[in-house]
C-alpha cells in the first residue's frame, strides 16, 4: 500500500469454475458476474472459454479496493488489466500483487449507483 494513496474495501470477486452461464455478460470479457444476495458485497464471475482476460483474474479470488488516486495506486506495479472504464465514470486497474490480482477503483458515483449500472449490465464493458 502507498502512504500518499487512500484504499477503502469495496469488494471481493470470486471465479467460478463451474460452466455455468448465470449473471449479467460482458462479451467484451468473456465473463458473467452476478452479485451475491447478502449483505456483504461479494461477486460470482464466471468466464467463457475464450475469455482473453489474465489467468490470475480468471482463477484466483481478488479484493477490490476504491482509491482516491488510481494513477497513483497502479505506479510501478504489474498490471494484469487497465487502467479502462468498464462502466462511465468508473474507472478500474487490475494488479498482480505477488500472484494475487488486486483491483482498484476511482470513481464519484455512489455505490448504489454504481451496483446498479453494474447489474443493470450499463457501460463500456457490457456494450463492447
């Protein structure tokens, strides 16, 4: 963690390896997520065989971290993914962080709003 950066937990995504076709799609990843029903933001990802995403992210869990400064939280790590915009005002890098991806995000948008453009399947990422 950088001393200058701001991380707040936002959530924690989880592969799936089970061939199922389950939750909103994004072509674009290859993947399905649906979010869990409970009360802690947690997410099922499921992806297609052809789905050109990192093997790390496709396989091993990640915690999803908000920060004030994504420039700032991704300078000189090894990114697995982004930075890019999957959904408008969301902005969103992946890292190896000693085999575990971590993801960063840096958006305004509520998280309401944010986990309802997500489900609603809205953005850049679901649009292609």
């Amino acid at each position: 963690m950088k001393k200058n950066v701001k991380y707040e937990f936002h959530h924690l995504g989880i592969p799936v390896q089970d061939s199922e076709d389950q939750g909103v799609f994004s072509e674009v990843a290859g993947m399905y997520t649906t979010d869990n029903p409970g009360k802690f933001r947690i997410q099922w990802h499921r992806f297609t065989e052809n789905s050109t995403l990192h093997p790390l992210i496709k396989t091993v869990p990640h915690v999803a971290f908000r920060v004030d400064n994504l420039s700032e939280a991704i300078k000189g790590e090894s990114l697995l993914l982004g930075p890019y915009e999957p959904i408008d005002d969301y902005f969103v890098a992946i890292i190896n962080d000693s085999g575990v991806p971590v993801e960063f995000i840096q958006t305004t948008l509520s998280d309401d709003e944010l986990w309802r453009r997500a489900r609603s399947g809205e953005g850049k990422l679901y649009r292609g």
